[in-house]
C-alpha cells in the first residue's frame, strides 16, 4: 500500500493584460504657414543679394588717352640750301634743328675759336646790359709781344704796357675785329695763364655736351683747335643768351683805348635780321662762320643760329666771301621752311573717362594748338587731366594739354568735357549687382 502524499496545490493569479493605449490624436498640417517662412527666408536672402553691393564703394573712374605722347607736324622736312664743301647746321633754339650737312668731322676752326672765349669769360665775369665791367692791365710782356704778333700776319689791335682796358672793351677787341692777342690777355687775366684758360675751356665744352670739340688756345690760330658745325651751334645758342655777349656781337663798330675804333668783319650784321655772331679763317680752317638771325614767323620774332664751316678760299676775304654767301642762301632757305602750324584743332579729343556701370563722358580740347615748326619736326605733347570724381559736370575744365618743343616755351590749351558724368542710381546699382 502505497502512503500517498498529497502535493499542495499552488494557485498562480493571473495578471491582467494591459489596456490599449489611447489613440494619438494627430495634428492637422498647415501648409501655409511652411510656404510662408520658405517664402521670408528667400526674400530676405534675394533681398541681402540685392542690396550686398550698396554696402561696397563705387569703382574709380579711369582715363584712357586718346592723343600719343608726341606728334610730327605733317609734310617732308625742308631741305635747306647748303654748299658743297664742309659743314654747317642751322637750329632754332628751344625748338630744333632745322638742317645740317657734312657730317660730324672735327675740323679746325680759326677765330670761330673766340665764341667759347667770350663765353667763359662772360660766365665767369657777368656783366649787366652796358655794364663796362673791372678793368684789365696790359702787361710790359704783353705789350713787347705785339709787333712779333703783328708781323707773323695774326689779326691783332695795338695795346701798351700800363694800358687800361674795361672786360667789355677787351670782349669787344676779340669778338669784333677778332683779336687774337687781346685773346691771350683776357685768358691770363682770368685764368692766371693762357694754358689753364685752355683746360677752362674744354672743362666747358664737356659740361655743354660738345664731344667733338678740343681747344689748344683761346684764338683759334692753332688748326689743332677742332669743332664740328653741330658743336658751335651749341655754344652759340648758350652765348647769345647773355645780354653782354648778344649786344657786343650786333655791334658794327665799337671804340676801344690805343687802338680807337675796330670795326666788326662779320659784313652780315644789320643786313636780313643777322645779330651777329663770330667769323674765323686760315688756310687751315678756310671760312668760318657762326651766326644768329632773327626771322618774323606769322608777325612773331624768331631767332636761329648756325655754323658754316670749312668754306674754301685762296686767301681771307675770298674765303670770308664765299662763307657769307653761303650763309645768306641758307638762312633764306631756313626763314621760308619755319612757319606756324595747328597741331592740335579745338575740339579734338584726348581722353575718354570710364565711369562705374557704363557711365563716363569725354574731353575736348578748349582751344587749338599752334606751334612754330617745320613740316616733320616732332612735338612732345603732356595731358594732364585730374583724377575724375564720381560726378563731373558737362562742359567743365578738366586739366590741360601742353605741347613741348625742346626747351621752348611750353604752348596750352584747356581741356573740357563733353557731357556731364551722374553716379548710378541705387536702382541700376541693384539691377547690375555692382
């Protein structure tokens, strides 16, 4: 018999199941209202786009020329009348040259030497318009030279020991009747001797840009003194400059202590607006002739100066002859080349000025240009306009245009715009997104 023992019985509660969950009410969408911030959000980016060069300055305004930086005055250049034998050049001083011939070969110069003399001295010892100036004493070695001078054929004017002679009567003895002794005496007197005068004077013709010039004495009677037309051309230029030198060499005659009155050999002076300046020959040298002259151009007074070296002759007077013949058809050649010429008519454009988005006007010249020239001579012309504001106004002056010629006085004109330059509106800033 089996003892059966009852199990207990374990009684397990059951758990009830979890209700449902409510349902969720779900929101209605507004589609409007997502549309609306889409629609802020692009018109504030598009407006910002808009409106970001406003807050940036204009670009400045640029100028581009419309005239180079030199011109020709239209034609050939003249062709001067020269003779066959040596050199020569003729210049208008502070415009150009006008015409040479015969190269550029030193040769010997004679008396033409005496320009550079009275040059130095005049440079070293100013005198004023009819100022005399300090004197000068003729030394007992000075005055014994005189008859050996005299006899060896120089051209020369009669001095005694103790003699007083002012600067300008001994400029008037070498420029005039072309002494060479009085030469000598103002080269001692300046220089403390005849051969530190001479290093003087080359000194000189380098600092004046004479490269093809050397002076071994201050007459020119030594042929080793050597020049070329274009080198004397130079220095005629610097000398007629001074008053004391440019009245002296106009002179006919002149008035002088010991000697009395010298006569001046150069016979062109007076005669067809020739002022001077200097003549010189020897066998060596043959005629010589540096001169200036004044033309009237169109009712202005010009003045040129030349060299005519190199002329050849038997003897002094036929050489003289010969170069003053030469001389006259040159310059008359030269008086019908110069004239006045429009470089420049009113009205011709010289620069447009761009403005920022398209705007922008152009300027004008007020007036014409007239120069005085010849046909092929180069012109250096200079705009200057001012930096162009934002705005200009139509017809205002805007800078200036200057034609150079050489070292002459500058000729101007006003400059003028055209048409009046607005600043964009906002509007067509906006519009460009400039």
């Amino acid at each position: 018999m089996h003892d059966h023992t009852e199990m207990p019985t374990v009684v397990f509660n059951r758990i009830p199941p979890t209700p449902p969950a409510p349902p969720v009410k779900r929101r209605r969408r507004r589609p409007w209202l997502v549309a609306a911030l889409v629609a802020v959000v692009l018109f504030l980016g598009v407006a910002g786009y808009a409106v970001a060069p406003l807050r940036s300055a204009l670009p400045a305004a640029t100028i581009d020329l419309a005239l180079p930086a030199s011109m020709k005055i239209p034609g050939s250049a003249p062709r001067l009348s020269w003779p066959r034998a040596g050199q020569g050049m003729i210049s208008v001083p502070g415009i150009g040259t006008l015409g040479a011939y015969g190269g550029d070969k030193p040769l010997p110069i004679a008396s033409v030497t005496k320009v550079m003399t009275a040059y130095l001295i005049l440079t070293e010892h100013p005198l004023d318009a009819g100022e005399q100036g300090p004197e000068l004493t003729v030394t007992a070695a000075q005055a014994a030279a005189y008859p050996g001078e005299r006899g060896r054929g120089e051209s020369v004017v009669e001095v005694r020991a103790g003699e007083k002679i002012t600067e300008r009567q001994a400029l008037q003895a070498v420029l005039l009747p072309s002494a060479n002794n009085m030469a000598r005496i103002l080269a001692a007197w300046d220089a403390g001797s005849v051969d530190a005068f001479v290093d003087k004077m080359n000194a000189t013709a380098d600092r004046l840009g004479m490269t093809n010039t050397h002076y071994t004495d201050p007459s020119g009677l030594d042929p080793d003194t050597v020049s070329t037309a274009h080198d004397q051309v130079i220095l005629a230029g610097k000398a007629m400059a001074l008053p004391a030198f440019a009245e002296i060499v106009k002179q006919k005659s002149a008035t002088i202590p010991v000697a009395g009155k010298v006569k001046n050999y150069n016979e062109l002076v007076g005669h067809n607006g020739v002022v001077g300046i200097k003549t010189g020959s020897t066998d060596e040298a043959g005629g010589c002739l540096v001169f200036a002259a004044v033309i009237t151009v169109a009712g202005r007074k010009v003045t040129v100066v030349g060299a005519l070296l190199g002329q050849p002759g038997a003897n002094t007077p036929v050489q003289l002859d010969r170069v003053f013949a030469a001389t006259k058809t040159a310059l008359r050649s030269a008086a019908a080349a110069v004239g006045v010429h429009t470089l420049v008519e009113a009205g011709r454009q010289v620069a447009t000025v761009h403005g920022p988005l398209g705007t922008g006007t152009t300027v004008h010249t007020a007036g014409k240009l007239d120069v005085i020239g010849w046909p092929g001579l180069t012109v250096k012309l200079d705009a200057k306009l001012p930096t162009p504001a934002a705005s200009v106004a139509g017809g205002a002056d805007f800078g200036q245009l200057t034609v150079r010629l050489g070292g002459g006085k500058p000729v101007t004109t006003a400059l003028r715009t055209s048409t009046a330059m607005e600043p964009p509106s906002t509007w067509d800033r906006i519009r460009q997104h400039r």
